[in-house]
C-alpha cells in the first residue's frame, strides 16, 4: 500500500496536493485508485491529456478533481466550486494527515 501524505500550503484556494510514491504516466493509474480506494471515493470520469491525468472524483456526495501531472510528478486534489468543497477538502486532509 502507497503512503499518501499531504501538503495543505493551497488549502485557501481548494487544493491539496498530496505527496506519494514515485510513478510515471502510466502506473498513475494504480496510484491513483489506490487513493481514491482509500478515501472510500468513486471515479466518475477519467481524461488523460499529454501529461496530465484528470479524474472526477466523487467523495461523500462532493465531487473534486483529482489531477496528476506527470512531469513533476504532482498529485493534488481540487474543488469545483464554493466554500462547502473547501471545507471538504480540509477534512480529506486530515484524514490523509493521520
């Protein structure tokens, strides 16, 4: 099992990046269910761009993106809009924190 830790520094603007295991392009795709398994979330919808993954991610009612980009080898969560995914976006990361 991947070790998923957090980096809530962006939380004030709706993202949480999210620090993992080493992967490339193509082994995301493990990771990222991996993740999404782990926080009890369902994928809704999957796109792969050149370098970036993009995943709409449905957690407890409230649907976030889920992006990676494979050059820098960044994941990172994003709400779509408000205050309400804000505040879920904290909870996610405490649940990542401990």
């Amino acid at each position: 099992m991947a070790e998923f830790t957090v980096d809530s520094a962006l939380l004030s603007q709706g993202k949480l990046l999210i620090h993992t295991p080493t992967w490339d392009f193509d082994s995301f795709a493990a990771i990222g269910e991996e993740l999404v398994t782990l926080l009890s979330a369902t994928v809704k919808e999957r796109q792969m761009d050149a370098d970036l993954h993009t995943w709409l991610v449905d957690f407890e009612g409230s649907l976030l993106l889920l992006k990676a980009e494979h050059y820098s080898e960044t994941i990172w969560l994003e709400t779509l809009s408000g205050d309400e995914d804000q505040a879920v976006i904290r909870f996610i990361a405490t649940l990542l924190a401990g």
